[in-house]
C-alpha cells in the first residue's frame, strides 16, 4: 500500500519519513521547498508490506519552477495513494488548510498528523480549529513528534489498520500470486 506523506512547507513530513524508515532518507533543513522530488521507502508494518512516500511541500505559489513541478507530483501523489497523511504542525494556516482537505480529493484513510507535538507548552496549545476540521471531516487527528518519535507507533498502527482492519488467523489462506509464478503458470510446457 502506498502512504503519502503531504502538507504545507517544513511542517516535518521529511523529519517523519525519516523516523519512519530509521534512517536519513530525506533531507531535512528548514529552508521552505527544500523537497523537490517525491522520495520513497519501503517498509514493512506488523508484516505487512507499505511504500512511504515523502512529497514537496504543498502551497498555492512559488517563482521556483523546480519546485512548482514538485507541488505537482505531490498533488498525484496525493490523489493515487492507498492511505493519506495530512501532515501539520503550529505554523500552519489553518484557514488554507481547511480550504484545501474540503477541494482535495481524499481517499478513504486520511488521518490529519500534527507533528512537533514536543515544541507545544501549556501557552501553545493546539488550536481548536485543528480539532474542528478534524471532526467536521471526520478523519483522525493524530500527534507526533518525529524528532523524538512520540506517536509515531500509533500513527503506524493507525496505517496498517485502516487497510487491514481485521488479521486474518494462521489457517486462513492468502492469495499470493507473484509475477514469477505467473511467468511460470502461463508457461505452455507445464501441465
């Protein structure tokens, strides 16, 4: 399954990928636009096989034209995969924000991640619009923070549960068919 990591500029997606997959995949550096290219990793969750995809920062402009062609493949990005990770964080426009998840189509698994949860004091709370779109769209607010890695396993588990909501048991039999054996079952001297 394919778990797009999208959202505005340096709220953390590629911090979160890197948490993610344990290692430096993406690069992270607090200069808006510093991911162009869509970065991807494998990864499997409680044995089940996922591709994490880091995107470009999403906003309405830049002069950067290299950039811009990264916002485009973040939007397919964003509408071809299996699970959708709204990444935010405090600097976020909340009012953008809402405009963009209410115009965006989103897919059935759509959680809304509000990373940097460890920068948050008792004077800077999560504003209560964050909770609002969240429960007027009815999708999962999550918290995280993936410098520390605090959420991040629930955040996995909340992944690999809204697409495989119930495991099946040992005796159950899964259909697995991979292109060799498929080369192999198609060949015309086998009976």
């Amino acid at each position: 399954w394919r778990v797009v990591l999208a959202g505005p500029p340096n709220v953390g997606k590629s911090s979160l990928m890197n948490a993610i997959a344990g290692m430096d995949r993406s690069i992270v550096c607090d200069q808006p636009g510093t991911t162009r290219d869509v970065v991807e990793v494998d990864a499997v969750l409680e044995g089940w096989p996922f591709r994490f995809v880091d995107t470009a920062g999403l906003r309405e402009s830049t002069t950067d034209h290299i950039e811009e062609l990264g916002i485009q493949q973040s939007h397919l990005a964003a509408a071809q995969c299996d699970v959708l990770c709204v990444v935010v964080d405090a600097g976020t426009n909340i009012a953008e924000l809402r405009d963009w998840l209410r115009e965006a189509m989103l897919p059935d698994r759509t959680a809304l991640v509000w990373n940097k949860s460890d920068l948050l004091t008792e004077t800077t709370i999560i504003p209560s619009e964050f909770a609002e779109i969240s429960e007027q769209l009815s999708l999962p607010a999550i918290h995280v923070s993936a410098l520390r890695g605090e959420g991040v396993s629930k955040l996995l588990h909340w992944i690999k549960t809204s697409v495989v909501p119930q495991e099946p048991t040992r005796d159950t039999a899964l259909p697995l068919l991979t292109s060799n054996l498929r080369t192999v079952l198609q060949r015309p001297d086998m009976p």
